[in-house]
C-alpha cells in the first residue's frame, strides 16, 4: 500500500510497544503509529487520530482488550482490531473471534504480523468496496424502480412463453388489477378474444427478433369487464442478461379511439351530404390537418385545387389573404362556436364572384371538439338579385327624388315664362290699338320669357340625359393627368385670379371608371372654388386621394366664402339653389357632380363655414 497505514497501539508496557513496532518496519510496512497506554488516551486517539487498524493487548490495570472492543463498536466504526498479547487459552480466542476481532498474534510470534495487518486491511477495503457497490446498486434499483412505478405507460414483463412475471404500478391503474391477481397468468388470458390470433402473431414476431420494438395496437380487458384499447410496443429482451423477458409497455388510448370513430361517422354522413350537393366542403382535424373534402372549386384562398390533399394541413394550402380571412375564425371554431359569413372574390370573369363560407367545430357525444367543417356555396347570382334589388330600391328612390324635383322645376321655373308668355300673348289680342312702343316692349318680354323657358328646358334635358343608362366604357384614369388638363383648359382663369392649386395622390393616382364623368367632377368642383373664391385672401385649392378599407376617397377642399351650412345642408345638392345671389350662375353645378358621383357608385358629402370654404370628401368603392 503507498498510502501510510495509520495505526492506534494500544500497549501499557513500553518494550512491548518497541517490539511490535520494529517488527512492523522489519515487514516493510509504511506506516504512522499513535501508542496509547491507557482507556483516555484510547478514547482521544480514535477521537482525532483517526486509525486505519487497532492492535491491542488484552490485559491492562483497569482496562481490557474485551472493553476496547466495546468502545469502538458503540461508536459504529468499522475499524479492523488485532489483539497483540502473550499466551491465552484457545477458548479465550475463540471468545474474543467472536466478539468482532479480526484476527490475534501472540507477542512469541511477532513476525506474522506484518502480514495479518495488510491482509486485514485488503479484506476490510475489499468489503468497504463491495457494500458501497451494493448499495450503488440498491440506490439504482430503487431509483429505477420509482421511475417504472410512476410514469404514465404501464409496463409488463412476460416470460419466454408469454407468462407474466411483473406489471408496473402504472398497469394496475390502467386495468384495474393488482400485480398479484395477474403474475404467474399468461398475458393472452386477458385479451380481447377478437385480437387473440392478432396477439400471438406479435408475440411470435418478437420472439424472432430480439431487441426490436414492434409496435402493437390490442384491445385488453379490463378488471370492471369492459374492454380498453391500447397503444404501446413488445421488445424482446431474453437474451438480455439483466432482463431475460420480453418487455411490453402500452398506453390506453380508448378514448382516442372513440373520437377517432365518432369522426370518421361524422366524415361518412358528411361526404353523403356533399357528394350531393353543389356545396364545397372540407373536413379538418383539430390540428387543422386536412381528413376529407369534396369539390374545393369554391374554397376561397386556396392556392390550386391540385395542391389540396387528405393530410396536409389547410394553412400550407391556402394563400396570405385565405389565411388572414379564416384565422380568427378558426381559431373560434376550435373553440366550438359557429361563424360564417359572405366574401366577394375576384375571378377571371368580368363580374366579381360570391360565396358563403360556413365554419362549424365537429363535436362529441361530451361537445369537445374533434375537428372542423367548412362550407362553401357559391352565391353569386343570389346575391347578384340581392344586389340589384337594393339598386332598384335606390334607383326608384332617386327617381322620385328627381321627379320631385322635375315637378318643382315645372311648378317654378317652367310656370313662370309660360305664365309671362300667356300674359304678354292675351294683352296683344286684347289691344288691337296698342302703340307701337308698347308692342315692342311685349315682344322683347314674350323673347325674353322665351329665352327663360328654352335655358329650363335644356338643363332638363342635359339632366336627363347624364341620368340615362351608361354606354360609355370604363378606363384606368390618372388623377394628376386629370388635373393637368383641367388647369390647361382654363388657364387663363387661373392666372387672372391668381389661384393655386394643390395636389396629393401618392397614395392613389389612378382608377378604374368613366372618364368623362369623373373629368366633370373634378372640373365643376374646381371652377366652383374659383367662382365662390374669398377676395380677401389667395385661393388655395388642395385636392387629395386617400386609399383606405378597400375603398378610394377623395377630398376637394378650398379656403374661399364657404356656406352655412347649417341653414342650407338639405339645399346644398339641389338644382338651381345658389347661396351666393350676387355672383353670377345658375346653381347646377354641385347637383350635376352629386348625380355624377352617384352614377359612378360613390357618394358624396360636404362640410363648410362661412368665409372659412368648403371641403368635399366624395368615396368610391375598390
């Protein structure tokens, strides 16, 4: 040993401690020696020297080798003790063998010490070792056991012949019976018998292939007698020394089981439904997985219908704008709530497309949800009729606007000429003798009320005729070219009064409509702000587009005389209503932009302050 061996002599008589030291050095010994004499010393050297071995005579004045050996084992240490004394009788020996020494030396027969103390000292290392590893391994086992115990999976270990000879905690759990109801039993006693000819294959399998997991799907009874369904593996591990069994670990999975059957009844009622019908539907699972669908022509936001197929998930089939429409709503639906609502969808076509797209959770016998239907019914020519019914309720509301005001225009503006010619016509009848001066004046007031009656009955018919049905073809049309021709056209205006013009469309510059319609309203609305300008300050004309919620607006806003529009909000559309008498015009300009912003399927409104000017915020559809 190359570690110095610590050794406690316990000795009254001097020489005989020298004795037995020499004889140690003279055994080659590398050691450190503490000699004690008496019970105190002893007591404080196994306190702080800390001996690897005890040699110890037997008898001292009030002290002996029986009492040390008392001592020491009341500490519990294990310390090898060695009784060095002169001639005892063999039963003494025996006595003190059994006692718990480890071995004894007659002080006549020295020279074999040397050799008991490192053979005393292997065997005690030797044991010391062997109780650490035990204790190692019942640690490990323990530990092992413990994590068997309390997992989820049940575990059964099965002979070579299928008896089973171990079932985890977790099993008894599962089935309902105790270890000791199944040891010693073989495992097909407990199988589904419709799954017997199924379990022995496996078996059979897995004793021809050791060490492989092979899968296995059973249905077990259990104690209650009702029968579950289990998931797990069988691995054979005989030849495995510290197994030799096969190992079996499985889960229940009844209740999976039950919702997958329940899923699959729902996907067969639902494929009967819409193999016939001219819906579109699409089944998912919880995970959004794609089990069954049918013609996914109309499900919006699908990439392509070659890319839809039973298990992909419906996120990496559909486009960014599908995802962005049916996220939220999914994510509801998972939550067993009902959405549907109508979406219109460009196509090829010329005329947009509409569909209504219902989503609905799959729920159990317990309402938890085991997945997802979507619907999709083309709409279009339902709500084509919605649509033109609301157009032909709006049209007929107009028209009895218009009419309403036909009929104001021929109770005031035609009633008025006509009362003047009928007039003028009845005094020249009735004065045959009128003067020549008179006449003349009649005639100039009988071409004057003329004049009247012809101005009214040109508006109308212009009127009429921007009312008519649209012939004209729609075109893309560039808002800031728009404007450019306008200031071309009357540039003259705009430099004699010195009047700026404004423009933003970087937001939108362009849009799909009639030309001619929108020219007219960009230009009534500019000459407007020019002819109702504040002479006090320089007109300032700031028109710009705004794109937002899918649809375009525009805004014409000036710093010229404004209207009060508090006094005048319901005249401030209306034909030949002017706020201004004292400049020249004949009020049809803003009634000529509202027919033509309504045309066009916007819609126009107004806010104003006197000597503050007016701005116009008019609103089309994407």
């Amino acid at each position: 040993m190359n570690k110095k061996i610590k050794i406690l002599h316990v000795e009254d008589l001097e020489t005989d401690a020298e004795l037995v030291k020499r004889e140690l050095i003279k055994g080659g010994l590398n050691f450190e020696e503490k000699w004690v004499s008496d019970q105190i010393e002893y007591e404080n050297a196994l306190d702080h020297f800390h001996p690897d071995i005890i040699l110890c005579d037997h008898s001292f004045p009030s002290f002996t080798s029986a009492d040390a050996l008392k001592l020491l084992k009341s500490r519990g240490e294990r310390i090898p003790f060695i009784l060095v004394t002169a001639t005892v009788s063999e039963e003494f020996a025996v006595s003190m063998m059994k006692q718990g020494i480890d071995d004894y030396i007659l002080k006549d027969r020295l020279q074999r010490l040397p050799s008991a103390v490192l053979n005393i000292l292997k065997k005690v290392n030797d044991e010391t070792e062997k109780e650490n590893y035990l204790q190692q391994i019942i640690h490990q086992e323990k530990k092992f056991r413990a994590l068997i115990e309390n997992i989820s999976e049940a575990i059964v270990l099965l002979d070579k012949v299928g008896i089973i000879t171990y079932q985890s905690t977790s099993a008894t759990k599962l089935t309902g019976y105790e270890a000791g109801e199944v040891l010693g039993k073989s495992v097909f006693e407990f199988v589904h018998p419709l799954d017997h000819k199924r379990a022995r294959k496996l078996f059979a399998t897995a004793l021809f292939k050791p060490d492989v997991l092979i899968p296995e799907f059973l249905q077990i009874i259990h104690k209650q007698g009702h029968y579950i369904c289990v998931e797990g593996t069988i691995t054979n591990l005989l030849e495995n020394e510290s197994v030799e069994a096969f190992i079996v670990n499985y889960r229940d999975v009844t209740e999976r089981q039950k919702a997958e059957k329940s899923l699959q009844k729902s996907e067969a009622n639902l494929k009967t439904i819409y193999n016939n019908t001219e819906t579109s539907y699409i089944l998912l699972d919880t995970q959004l997985n794609i089990v069954a669908f049918s013609d996914i022509r109309n499900l919006i936001g699908m990439q392509s219908p070659e890319r839809v197929e039973e298990g992909k998930n419906l996120m990496t089939v559909l486009s960014p704008a599908g995802k962005e429409r049916v996220k939220h709503v999914i994510e509801k639906a998972l939550n067993g709530e009902k959405k549907s609502y109508d979406v219109e969808i460009k196509t090829s076509e010329k005329n947009p497309a509409w569909i209504d797209i219902h989503i609905l959770p799959v729920l159990s016998e317990e309402k938890k949800v085991l997945g997802i239907v979507i619907s999709v019914e083309d709409i279009t020519r339902r709500k084509n009729t919605e649509l033109e019914r609301e157009k032909m309720t709006a049209d007929l509301m107009q028209h009895n606007k218009n009419l309403e005001q036909f009929a104001y225009i021929i109770s005031h503006n035609l009633r008025s000429p006509v009362a003047n010619i009928i007039g003028l016509a009845n005094m020249i009848q009735s004065m045959p003798d009128m003067s020549e001066t008179d006449f003349r004046r009649c005639i100039d007031g009988l071409g004057k009320s003329v004049k009247k009656l012809d101005d009214t009955i040109i508006d109308l018919n212009y009127i009429l005729q921007i009312r008519r049905e649209i012939i004209e073809k729609k075109e893309l049309v560039k808002f800031s070219s728009l404007v450019t021709d306008i200031k071309t056209s009357i540039n003259n205006l705009i430099h004699e009064n010195k009047i700026q013009i404004k423009t933003d469309f970087s937001d939108m510059n362009e849009f799909f409509t009639i030309k001619s319609y929108l020219n007219s309203i960009f230009f009534n609305l500019i000459t407007n702000s020019i002819k109702y300008r504040n002479p006090d300050v320089s007109t300032i004309i700031r028109i710009r587009s705004e794109r937002a919620g899918g649809k375009l607006i525009l805004y014409f806003k000036d710093n010229g005389l404004g209207i009060d529009l508090e006094a005048n909000k319901d005249k401030m559309f209306g034909l030949y209503k002017k706020f201004h008498p004292y400049i020249d015009g004949k009020g049809m300009g803003l009634y000529m932009v509202k027919a033509q912003v309504e045309i066009l399927g916007g819609k126009i409104e107004a806010s104003s302050k006197v000597m503050e000017g007016c701005e116009f915020r008019i609103e089309f559809n994407l």
